[in-house]
C-alpha cells in the first residue's frame, strides 16, 4: 500500500454515532415490519414488543447483535482457494445483477437475455482481471419462471471459478441453491467455512422486511452463508429528502437484518450492502448515477465500517441506455468514489439504465474503470529516498530512463495497463485502425476473449453433478 | 371580486401549491352557493390542467405535480357534499382499480397514478400491495370498474400480472374491463404477451393512457 490510502469522507465520527443512535431509536420507536413467520418467531422469543407483524427492536439487542458478525469475510472460488478479502478498505468488484434485459451488441438492440447470453457474459467476467466476482447478472427468459434464480448459479458455477453473488426469488430456491453450491464443497461445514456466494437480501422501504427477503436471510445464516443487506430507499418518495435521513432510514433497515441473522446464528456473516437512490423527480426514475445516490452509497458504507462489518454497494453503475459518454462519466465517478470509500463488494460494472439492463461492451468498458481505481487506490509509493534525485544523476549518461534500473524495476508496479479498449495510440494509428469509438473496441474484444479457455477447467465430475441436480429441478415439480 | 375573478385564484391556488387558500376557496364557494360544477371545472380544474402543463414544459417536478393533485383532491372533497345536496354530481371520468400485484409490496408509483388520476376526476379504487388475482378480479366486478391497472417493480412478480388477464378470461368478462400494467419492468412486449391493453411509463402518461382508454 501507497504511503496514504487515498480515502473519501463524508461523515464523522460525531454524525456516525448520531445517525446509528437514531436509527436505533427509529427500530425502537416506528419498529420494523417483518413479513416472515419464522423470524416473527424468533423476535417474540426474546421479547421484542410486537403489533401487526411490526417489531419495535429494543436499542439494547441490536447493539448485542452486532457484537457477533465477523468484521471480514473471505470468499472462496469454486475449487475452494481464497480469493476476495472482504475487510478494512480492500475492494472487489462484481457486475450489476439480475439486470431484466440485455443490449444485444450485434444489434444495438435492447431485449430480454436469453441463456445463451448469460452463458457468454458469465465466461467474459471469469476473464476479466479486474472484476473478481461474478454475479447473477441476467434474468434469462428461457428457463422456466420457477427456475430463473438457481439457474443462474448453476450456469454461474459452470462457467467460471470466481465467487459469485447471488439471491433468491422464491423461498423455495434457497436449499436447490445450497444443493448447487455443496457440489463445490465437500461438506455444509466445508461451505460455510469457505463461502462460494453471496446472497442479496432486500428490504423493503421504508422499514419492511418482506417474507422472501427474510428467509433468505434465515436460510444463509442457518449455514453461515454470507448475506448481503440491500436496503434500498428511494430519497424523496420512501425515504428523507435528506441524504442524512436517507442514510439515517437504510441504517435502520440493515441493522434489523443484523438483528434477524444474529438471532438465527450468532456470528453468522453479514455485509453491509445497499442500493440507495435519490428519486429523479421529473421522470420518477431511480437514477444511480445521480451524484446524490453516490454520496448516500458512500455514508451509508461508512456506516458500515463504523460497525466494523464489511461493505458493499452498488455503484459504477450508469443510467444512460447505451454506453456512451454518460455511461463513462457515471460508472467512472461511481467507481472511483466507492474505491476511495473502501467499499469491499462494489457492485454495477456492466449495468446501465437503473440497474434494469446488462452490456458487455460496458462491462468492458468498466473492467478498464475498476482497474484504474484499484491502482488509485493503492496510492503512491516509497520505495525509498532519495526518490528521484540519484535517478536524475544517471538520465545525463543515457538521456533516457526507459532502460533504467528503476524503470524496469517498477514500472510494472507503478503503472496501469489498459487493454486496447482504452486509446492511448497516437491519431495516425487510431485512424489507420479504422477511428473506432471505445465502444467499438469493446466490441471487438468480445470475441477475442470468449475464444480463452475458462481460467480454471471445471472438473469433469462436477460439472455432471451440476448438470443432474439442474435437470432433476427443472424436470420435478420442486423448481 | 367578480365570479371569473375567483375561478382565477381557485386555478391559482393549485398552480401556487396553496392548500390554505384553495380550501378557503372552496369554503367560500360553499359560502356563497357558487355554481360547483363550475368551480371545479373553470376554477380547482384549470389549476390542475395548468399544473400538467407546467410539468409537461419541465418546470415542475413530481413532488409539485404530487402537491397539486392532493390539493385539488382536497378542494373537491370540501365541494362534494355541496354538489350532492343540490342533486347534481361531479362527473366521473371512469372508474379505475388500482392494485400492486401478489408478492410485491412497492406501492410509490402506484400511489402517484392513483393521485394523477383522482386529480383529472376519476373514481379510484386502490386495493394497496400484495393483492392476489383473485381478489382484483372479484373486487373490479363487485366495483363495476372500467379499468384494472395492476402494478409490479419485480421481474419475479410481474408473472403473476398475467394471472388478472387469465382470471378475467376464465370467467368470459375479459371484455368487460380494459387492463393496463404498470412499473419498471414491464414493456409493450409484455403487455402484448399478456393481452393487456396498455401501460405507461409514468403517471401523466397513465392519465392520458387511461383517457384514451376510457373514450
């Protein structure tokens, strides 16, 4: 590391503590309505006052509850190495998920993905180095209804190493999902002990825990499978104006997933992830590259880390519909701001038009984005005094420290390489290649890297495993 | 202040998002026996065209498009009972049921339709979230409803849309309602898999939609 980490505040400490005071107080006061039988059961069992489903928490066990999670969680790849580091103010990052459409990018057209597309998307993140997760991040049409959230794993752990983040969309996926990921694991003890994936939790706003949002909650901590929280208030409409009250109202929501997952296992893993917006208050739209949404992303995962838990948040996101200039700025200024706050699963490469459609072009686009802020982020380094002095005495002897020492040394360290995407050629070369837009170049990479062999061979056995769990589900009526 | 004068700031009191004034308005209206049907037409209903105008020109934005429409509704309560004691009646644009579908509890966008709508004088009934088919379906006969409009934000919930326009097959009354959808992720492809009869992209557009619908 940098001898700064390059950081971004925007609360402190005195308003982090007065923002988690009322948040408590608001769970004790307005209480929180939960949806789920099981989890009204566990409240009731240790006394929360309740009326109509709605739970008004005591201060006092929310705190107690947060005193079991674990502050970082390693993830692990399919064939069970460590891979991400979800602590301190490390960063990952995943594509956007369950987007319900995709831009065709042979034909410029937005329409529903299919299974191929997913199979495709999935083997083009698996090489890409700088977004080190995958995500369930297309809702194919072609499988059926039942099936469109374990689907989606199983086709993600065919294709690719990486962890993988993740969620339900019926209660009932919950144990075909676990089934699909002990294909991977010796043992429920050997899952929960080298998590494979992500599941995304979403409350409801303002102050609602749905039944299907809950469960999952329940069914990851049963086997300390790591939940992600998503609270996601819309400032303006189901939230505060405020950006404080925004933050104030998904501390709130999130610390009852603490309070749910914590009664279930104590110590059960949980990130502190959220996709807030303001509310674009012509269109009525949920813009997340709105410079607002960005600034609650960042207090609401600085909240997070002031209840030592990991982070997550969706940003790098864009709003535009095509990758275009807008996508740029906004998944750049996203990107950037969430590696400057230390949010450890950041989650929106790929994504454009409200989280609701996926493109490859930008996902390629973004791998650039993310590998510049992970380069930011690590900051300058010392290597040593003098810095530059002794170098300078020997640039008089060679008039060039291309084939310096240090050059060689370090250059690798210190730079960041682009992939042809980028055009850092001169004008002549860049028209001699036929004056492509980034856009373009992304395009052409495609191909290129779906003719790469998958970075690791899934293992011949497994992959049969899966593929008989898959048709067992899709065939019997437990889909 | 002669009577075009206080239809005037009746508009005004609307387009100025000024609750007092628009209810001491229609208080005064009660007051002075004023022709009703003509205050809500030239005065709370020129105020609440010229409020869609404003946002349609971009220099209002929701929560002032929102603000007005809950005003004019409130006007409009003060005068109903007024306009029912003197045998006449604010006439409805349609009857419209409102309801976020089984599975789904995100009512805001369904709750700023339901607002536009009684704004520009229809009948709404809104059955809230989580509602099941069948319960939309028996409530939109029991309510002798023109329009079902039935609302979804999750893709995983929008299927159960389909459901309505199955139920109302099933029972040999398709015809007897027009159905839209509405939310983010619902498209005219959707809409034309599933044999509705429209949906909007926001809640003026839901207004007109159901307009052109009504005729």
């Amino acid at each position: 590391m940098g001898i700064l980490r390059p950081k971004v505040t925007l609360l402190n400490e005195e308003y982090k503590k007065k923002i988690f005071e009322e948040a408590t107080h608001i769970l004790e006061s307005l209480g929180v309505l939960i949806e789920n039988k099981n989890a009204e059961t566990l409240l009731k069992e240790v006394g929360v006052p309740n009326q109509n489903q709605r739970y008004f928490i005591p201060s006092d066990l929310v705190k107690k509850c947060l005193t079991y999670p674990p502050h970082e969680i390693t993830m692990y790849d399919r064939e069970g190495n460590p891979n991400l580091f979800l602590k301190e103010d490390k960063i990952h990052f995943d594509p956007g998920s369950a987007a319900i459409f995709i831009l065709d990018e042979k034909t410029g057209e937005i329409r529903e993905p299919l299974h191929q597309d997913f199979i495709r998307f999935t083997q083009i993140v698996d090489q890409l180095a700088n977004i080190e997760a995958q995500s369930t991040s297309l809702v194919y049409s072609d499988v059926p209804k039942d099936a469109q959230d374990w689907h989606r794993l199983y086709t993600t752990l065919k294709y690719s190493r990486k962890p993988i983040v993740t969620g339900t969309f019926r209660k009932e996926s919950f144990s075909i999902m676990n089934e699909l990921l002990l294909t991977c694991r010796t043992s429920e003890k050997d899952l929960a002990e080298k998590p494979l994936a992500i599941f995304d939790a979403c409350p409801s706003p303002p102050l609602s825990w749905s039944d299907l949002t809950t469960q999952s909650v329940i069914d990851a901590a049963e086997r300390m499978i790591p939940s992600e929280f998503i609270s996601m208030p819309m400032s303006g409409a189901n939230a505060p104006i405020t950006l404080i009250g925004s933050i104030t109202q998904h501390c709130a929501e999130s610390l009852a997933g603490v309070v749910i997952s914590q009664l279930v296992k104590k110590g059960a893993p949980i990130i502190w992830g959220g996709s807030p917006a303001v509310m674009d208050m012509k269109h009525g739209t949920t813009p997340m590259g709105a410079i607002e949404t960005m600034m609650i992303d960042i207090g609401d995962a600085e909240m997070g880390k002031f209840l030592n838990l990991p982070t997550h948040a969706y940003m790098s996101l864009s709003d535009s519909k095509i990758p275009d200039a807008q996508a740029g700025l906004e998944a750049g200024m996203g990107a950037l701001l969430a590696g400057l706050t230390g949010i450890n699963m950041i989650s929106g490469p790929g994504m454009l038009d409200f989280e609701s459609c996926q493109s490859i072009e930008k996902l390629l686009i973004d791998n650039e984005i993310a590998g510049m802020v992970k380069r930011f982020v690590e900051g300058i380094h010392d290597y040593g005094s003098p810095f530059a002095e002794d170098i300078l005495k020997d640039y008089d002897q060679t008039n060039e420290l291309l084939s310096h020492p240090s050059t060689l040394q370090l250059f690798r360290k210190e730079l960041f390489f682009p992939s042809p995407i980028l055009a850092r050629m001169t004008r002549d070369q860049w028209k001699s290649t036929g004056s492509l837009s980034s856009r373009k170049r992304a395009r052409l990479e495609i191909n290129n890297l779906l003719a790469k062999p998958p970075q690791v061979e899934l293992d011949a056995s497994r992959s049969k495993e899966l593929d008989k769990l898959s048709s067992e589900y899709l065939s019997s009526g437990k889909k | 202040m002669d009577t075009e004068e206080i239809y005037r700031e009746m508009a005004n009191s609307i387009v100025s998002l000024d609750q007092e004034k628009a209810v001491h308005l229609a208080n005064q209206a009660l007051d002075e026996s004023m022709d009703l049907l003509q205050v809500i037409e030239k005065g709370f209903g020129e105020g609440i065209r010229k409020v869609g105008d404003l946002w349609d020109e971009g220099e209002f934005f929701l929560p002032e498009l929102m603000s007005g429409a809950q005003i004019m509704e409130k006007a409009v309560d003060i005068i109903t009972p007024g306009l029912q004691s003197s045998g006449s009646e604010r006439q409805s644009s349609g009857k419209v049921l409102l309801a976020t579908i089984e599975g789904d509890i995100h009512s805001i966008g369904k709750t700023i339709v339901a607002t536009m709508l009684k704004a520009n004088g229809f009948q709404v009934v809104d059955l809230g979230t989580d509602v099941k088919a069948e319960k939309i379906v028996d409530e939109a006969i029991k309510g002798d409803i023109d329009i079902i409009g039935v609302s979804t934000l999750l893709t995983t919930t929008m299927v159960n849309q389909k459901k309505v326009i199955d139920l109302l097959n099933q029972k040999n009354i398709r015809n007897k309602f027009k159905v839209i959808f509405g939310g983010a992720p619902v498209t005219q492809g959707w809409v034309d898999e599933c044999g509705a009869d429209g949906y909007a992209e926001n809640a003026v557009e839901s207004v007109k939609l159901v307009k052109e619908l009504i005729q």
